[in-house]
C-alpha cells in the first residue's frame, strides 16, 4: 500500500489548512474557494515561486498569487512572451526563438527571421496572440530530463534553445512549458491557462545583438506590454501617449 505524507499550510494571515497528502497549489486554492481558484496564477512556498501545478510536498507557508499581486503581473507578462512565441512560430514557421524576458512594464522576445518584420507584421501577431488568449488553452508544464529537452529544441531546429541548454551544463533537469503546438523553456512560474492574459498590447520592434553582442548575429526584438486587466492595460496607454504628446 502506498503511504502518503500528511501536510499543513500555513496561510499568510496566520490560518492553517490540513491535508492527508501533499496538494498543487492550485488544489489548495480550490479547498480555499472556488472563486480563489479561479484567480490563482501561481504561489509562493517558503518564499520560492512556484507554478500553481507544483506539489506542496511538506509542512509549508504558502501565498497563493492573483493577478491583482504585483508578483502575479510579472508572471503575465512572462506568460505573454511564451505566447508571442507560439504567435510567432505559427505565423513564421522558419523564425528561432531566442529569450523572451519581463522588463519594465512589459516584456519582448528577441527573435532570429528570414527577413525584417514590418508594423503590418506586428499587426498580425497581435490579432494571431488574442485568437490564441481566446480558446483558453492551457499552459502546460513539464520538468524533463535534459537529453529529452535537448532532443526537442534539436527537433524543432531552436538552435539558440540549444546554446542555453549548453551554457547551463550543472541542468539536470530543465522546465519546458507548453501551449499546445508551441514549447519554451523557462524556469517560471507561468499562467495556468491564456485566460490570464487578455490585456496585452504589442508595441514596437527593434534589433538586438545576441548576447548583446555586435559581433554577433542581429536579431529582431518585439516589444509588448501586459497589465492585469484592461483598465491597468488602457490606464498604461493613456500614459503613454500623454507622454509622447508632451515630447
């Protein structure tokens, strides 16, 4: 018979919550409450971030992270980069993914195409990034050994994934996240399911060397911004352009 280890979260206003065996983080939302369950992006263990699909495996203190948490912004916008990539990926085919970091207000891929891309461009993968936030599809994690993430970027010709994978070589194991026809590797945490992430806006596009390097290839940055809702979202434009307005 398999044993299971009893645990108990500790809550950050002090209560406690007891389970017979170890929860997600998401499990532990549900317990609190549906509606919580609904909010829920990610959590906090012991002070370590973590994707609302990861286990509590022993006695804890846990937060659970909503998009109104400032952590939980972050973890948008980070989630907004995946997809730009799967945005990317299904509109041109042949283009390399490179990193996809948060940033101020924001976040941006750096990307290696064929050929430039152009406003029409970005237009277009904005329209192909809300299609995708509009099924509500799931964003799926999964911790693989190394050799199986080598053998996926190496199958999906990602070779700057590679060079990561290669300048992390202590990695025995790698998180890879994915949005159905579309795979990342990042540490997180990330959204649970693109729902999260309807209030984004593309902005500009400009280039970048790789490793920040002018020796090295030129690729192509995109730059978007992701807030919590659609007030954050229109709030932040307004911003903008009274700034701009103002020179």
């Amino acid at each position: 018979m398999t044993q299971t280890t009893p645990i108990t979260v500790t809550l950050p206003d002090g209560a406690r919550r007891s389970f017979p065996h170890p929860v997600t983080v998401m499990e532990l939302a549900a317990a609190i409450g549906p509606g919580l369950a609904r909010r829920t992006l990610a959590g906090i263990i012991d002070g370590r971030a973590v994707d609302a699909s990861d286990l509590i495996g022993h006695d804890a203190a846990v937060r659970i992270i909503t998009p109104a948490d400032p952590e939980g912004v972050g973890i948008i916008r980070h989630s907004c980069a995946h997809l730009l990539g799967q945005a990317v990926k299904q509109l041109h085919p042949a283009a390399r993914m490179v990193i996809g970091p948060v940033i101020e207000d924001g976040f941006y891929y750096d990307i290696a195409a064929e050929r430039s891309f152009t406003p029409e461009d970005l237009a277009a993968i904005e329209a192909r990034m809300a299609e995708l936030i509009a099924r509500e599809r799931p964003v799926v994690k999964r911790v693989l050994p190394r050799d199986e993430a080598i053998r996926i970027f190496t199958a999906r010709g990602e070779d700057y994934k590679l060079r990561l994978i290669a300048d992390m070589p202590d990695e025995a194991e790698l998180g890879l996240y994915f949005h159905d026809d579309y795979v990342d590797m990042c540490r997180g945490p990330h959204v649970p399911n693109t729902r999260f992430l309807k209030a984004f806006r593309l902005t500009r596009i400009s280039g970048a060397y790789w490793r920040g390097d002018a020796r090295n290839p030129q690729l192509q940055r995109i730059y978007g911004t992701a807030w919590s809702d659609r007030a954050a979202l229109d709030a932040h434009l307004t911003r903008l352009a009274e700034a701009e307005a103002l020179g």
